[in-house]
C-alpha cells in the first residue's frame, strides 16, 4: 500500500510544466482587447465562472486522483490501492487547497489582465472584442484550477504513509463516481510501479568436500596383497627343492 508505487499520481506532476504555460495563454488571451469601462467587474465576472464556480463543485466531489481530465481509469479496473487514494481524498487536506488556490487566481488575474498590453503585438486574438476575450479566459481559469487541485492532492497523497493508506477505507465501483469528480474517457489503464521487479537470483548451495582418511593398516595389507605378482607366490613355495640340494644328494650316492 505505498502511494509512490501509483504512477497516476506522479503523471499528475506533469502539473508544474502545465500551469506556467497556461500563464502565458491567459496572457496572450487577454492581451487580445483593450480593457472596458469597469474592468475590475469584468475580472470578476470571470473570476466568478471560471473559479468559483468550479471550486463550488470540487468542494462537494473532489477531483479525482484517477483522472488525467482527457483519461481516467474504469472503475472496474481500479486497484485496491487507487481505491484506498480515493478514500483517503477526500479528507478535508485537499479540500483546503480550493479556497487557496481561488484566491491566488484572483490575484494572478487581476495582475496578468492588467498587464496584458505589453503582449497585444503578439496575441493571437489582436483586435477581438472585450468579451469574446474574457470568454476565452474563463475555460483557461477553470483548467488553472484544476491543475492546482490535482498537482497539490497529488503531493499530499505521495507524502502518505503505507500505515495511513491502509488504515483509510476502501471505495466499492458503484461509491467512487457519485462522490468524485471523474473526466475523461474510462480507458486508462497503468500497471503498479511494484510490479516492475527483476527477478531475484536462488543463491547457489555450497559444496562442501568430503573428508579424506588414512587407509586402517587391515586395507593397506589388502591392498598390498592384491598388488602381488603370481610369480613372487611361486617363488616362495616351501615344498620346491633348489638345484643346489639336488646336486648334493647325487654326490653322496656316486661315493
């Protein structure tokens, strides 16, 4: 139950190459048209639709950990490890980065329209109208926060213990799509960063050499006398008489 071992949640880090590139698109968005009569109602209409309104809504169903906005994982192929995420997402640590990051996109919009005429020379929307801009800026806020939301539950969730994770409850597949906000089409589908182990190798048994013993003197003795010629067992009849005993035996009778 290691949360590092979900690979959904570190793609979700893409997030800080993201918001700085979706930045520079408000800006140039808003540097299409020249600010109206009231542009601090205007930055606040827009604040209103494309933050607040969707931080109304992830307030009561958080974004999903398992969406990547375009993809998600089925919820019929969620592992119980996503499912103990889902459980443990919805605790109040994410819900609070909401009111935090509406209110530093109140702020970054109000900074970036008002110095969006330095960028008019390279807006691709040059000479549009005032609405059709502010139209344009509010799709970009919404997408803003959820970059936020998912970028910072992302890191709460992977600063989890495995103990925390598995104390947290499981979600069935009926209970996770009514209490989370899921986008995407249902077919994402990652295999656990556990999984990818090399196999371990058997240590090898260790051969251990018989021990040598001295021959007993009874097989040293066997072993000589399998060793022995049949010519030396002849040589040592006592039955044989030598030439030299015959030869004296026939002295005595020529006498």
């Amino acid at each position: 139950m290691n949360p590092r071992s979900e690979p959904l949640l570190w793609l979700q880090l893409v997030a800080l190459g993201a918001i700085p590139l979706e930045l520079v698109l408000l800006l140039l968005v808003l540097a299409g048209a020249d600010p109206g009569p009231l542009p601090g109602l205007e930055r606040a209409l827009a604040w209103g639709l494309g933050v607040l309104a969707p931080s109304l809504l992830l307030w009561r169903r958080p974004a999903d950990c398992g969406s990547l906005l375009l993809v998600q994982v089925p919820a019929g192929g969620r592992s119980p490890l996503l499912r103990h995420l889902n459980t443990l997402q919805q605790g109040w640590p994410p819900r609070i980065l909401l009111p935090l990051g509406g209110a530093l996109l109140l702020a970054v919009l109000w900074i970036v329209d008002s110095r969006a005429a330095l960028a008019a020379p390279l807006s691709p929307l040059d000479g549009a109208s005032r609405l059709v801009t502010l139209m344009l800026a509010v799709p970009l806020l919404a997408l803003l926060l959820w970059h936020w939301q998912q970028l910072g539950q992302a890191l709460w969730l992977l600063s989890r213990s495995p103990q925390q994770v598995k104390q947290a409850g499981i979600l069935d597949h009926s209970a996770t799509v009514p209490k989370l906000t899921s986008l995407g089409l249902p077919l994402l589908l990652l295999t656990p960063l556990e999984s990818q182990r090399e196999p371990t190798m058997t240590p090898p048994i260790p051969v251990v050499p018989a021990a040598t013993s001295e021959p007993s003197p009874a097989s040293a003795e066997s072993v000589a006398a399998s060793t022995t010629s049949p010519a030396a067992a002849v040589a040592v009849e006592p039955e044989q008489a030598t030439e030299e005993d015959e030869s004296d035996h026939l002295d005595q009778q020529v006498d």
